[in-house]
C-alpha cells in the first residue's frame, strides 16, 4: 500500500442538504473516503442515497458544510470548472443511459469524444473498456439488441473509458437479474483493485455481505454506521454478521423482504458489529442549514 492510498479522495464535513421544498435529505454528514477504498451505500429507500452521490457529483449542491472531492472543494467549484470535476468519475446509473441510437462502441467512444481524445486513442481505449467487461463482440450492436446486464456493463465501460480516480454508481445492479448483480460488483471489485476507487449504493444485501467491502449506512439522512478501517485493512472479508447487523435497520426497504431478520439477534449482531470495529454513530440533533456554517479547508 503507498502512502497515496491513504489520502482522502473525498470528505464530507458537516453537510446538509435540504431541497427547495423543505425536504431534508441529508444531515451533518461527516465522511472520508481514501483513495482505492470500495464503498457499500446502503439505507431504506429514500434515506438519502442518491442526494449523497448527487452532492460528490456536483448535481446538486448543499446548504451546508464542505465537501471535497479529489483536488476540488466544491464550494468554491466554478461553473467551467465541473466538467473536469467529471473527467475524474466514472457515473453509473441504475437506468443505464445509454444512447440508443448508438452502438455500443459508440456509446463508449461518445464519452472520449466530449473530451477531445482523438480516434487513435478512442479506438484502442474503448477496445480496451469493452474487453474489461466482457463485450467486445458487441460493439456493433445497439442498446435495444443487449440483456439488462450487458447494457449495465456497457455503461460500466463507459464509465471506465477516460481511466476516471473514481466510480460513482447509484444502484448499478437495480435492474439486472442476481447474477448478472454479481458478475457487475464483481467487475467493479477487479477495476477496484487495479487502484479505481469505487462507491455504489445498493439495495442488495447479499451482495453487500458477500464482498466484505466497507459499508456506510445512511438512515434519515445521516450516517448511521460505517465500517470504515475495517474491511479494507487486511483486505479480508468482513464477517457476516456485521452486514446482517446492518440489515436490520433496513428491514423496510422495498427487497428487504428477501433476507428476514431473525427475531431477537439484532442486539447481539449489533453488539458483534461494535467489536469488529463498527462505527455506530448517535443521530446529530437537528440543525438548520444555513451557508455561513461553511468550514474552510
Ligand atoms: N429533487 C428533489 N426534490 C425534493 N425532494 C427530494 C428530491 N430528491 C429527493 N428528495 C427527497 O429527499 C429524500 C432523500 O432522497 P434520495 O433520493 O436521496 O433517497 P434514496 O436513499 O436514494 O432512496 P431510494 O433508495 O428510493 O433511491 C427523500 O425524502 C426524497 O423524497
Ligand atoms: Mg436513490
């Protein structure tokens, strides 16, 4: 490990987020995320997930506190300045986004082209991505000819095409079957070792249980848990039980229904969570947002 991986690609210091029709999505969130980490969002739906990434992603922006995304402070971020912000992630949706009518190499080339690679690069890299995730015999095909799963890992090439420091993904294994959820987190997992620092919210707690990788939970807009330092030290699999202590919290979520939590072990999964080194943090008392509150760096 050198000592780049240890620095923070991004941090979160007491952000809130509150949309314009009072929702608040998000409450003094205080998270870092090293470079080369593997990062589990999980939370009932509507905890805040996806305002988490849109905040990284710069697409929306908070009410309060900093955050920092590899050398940029997003507050002080200026409207030229966000498509280089972007350059250094690689976003990848539930709902694909792909271009229908393009192909599939041209979808990936697409995401070279806005950035002015030249055709020599863009051939060779995009060969390159689609390889990485398996379709590189159906570069001539189009969106509508492909399963779920291949669409998604489509997406993932493009995603990876400009060697982003990061991939961003919003429940990338939503609308694909199990297996295919596997082969894609998978994916992500390889890309992940060869230094791409990856986040991905997920609905999926086998997955999440299975991988080992660090989990934070967000409940109500705020963090809840998070195994940070735990799961990625050794780079040995977190043990079960730690994601099934999780799991308890979410017992609504829409495919909760899937992994019952057995009656009266919360407290001892819970327990076990806290001596393997997971952070159970108390709820923050409510405080109003307001942008003076904004830390400098
Ligand atoms: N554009 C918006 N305007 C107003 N409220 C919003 C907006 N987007 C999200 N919200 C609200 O903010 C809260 C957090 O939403 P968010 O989309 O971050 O949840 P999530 O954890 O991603 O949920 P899911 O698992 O269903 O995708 C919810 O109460 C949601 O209704
Ligand atoms: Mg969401």
């Amino acid at each position: 490990m050198t000592s780049d991986t240890a620095a923070p690609l991004i941090e979160f210091r007491g952000v809130y987020k509150a949309y314009d029709n009072g929702t608040k999505a998000l409450t003094d969130v205080n998270l870092k995320i090293n470079k080369g980490e593997f990062v589990f969002v999980v939370g009932a739906s509507g905890a805040g997930k996806s305002t988490f990434i849109k905040l990284i992603i710069h697409e929306e922006k908070p009410n309060a506190g900093e955050i920092i995304v590899g050398d940029y402070k997003l507050s002080r971020l200026r409207r030229r300045q966000v498509p280089k912000l972007r350059r250094t992630m690689g976003i990848v949706f539930q709902d694909f986004r792909l271009i229908r009518n393009m192909t599939v190499f041209e979808n990936v080339a697409f995401a070279m082209r806005v950035v002015g690679a030249s055709k020599k690069d863009i051939r060779k890299r995009v060969f390159y991505a689609l390889n990485i995730v398996g379709l590189n015999e159906k570069a001539r095909n189009y969106p509508d000819e492909l399963s779920g799963g291949e669409q998604q890992r489509v997406a993932l090439a493009r995603a990876l095409v400009n060697n982003p420091s990061m991939i961003i993904a919003d429940e990338p294994t939503g609308n694909v079957d199990p297996t295919m959820s596997y082969e894609i987190v998978d994916l992500l997992t390889e890309i992940n070792k060869r230094g791409t620092t990856v986040i991905m919210v997920t609905h999926e707690h086998q997955l999440v249980r299975d991988f080992g990788h660090r989990v934070v939970m967000i409940e109500n807009g705020m963090i809840v848990a998070d195994n940070a330092g735990f799961a990625r030290e050794d780079g040995e699999k977190a043990p079960i039980t730690l994601e099934t202590a999780v799991f308890d919290d979410v017992k609504n979520t829409a495919d909760a229904e899937s992994v019952p939590a057995p009656a009266g072990q919360a407290d001892d999964e819970a327990a076990l969570a806290i001596d393997s080194g997971f952070v159970l943090t108390e709820p923050q008392p409510t405080k109003e947002a307001s942008d003076d509150e904004t830390e400098e760096l």
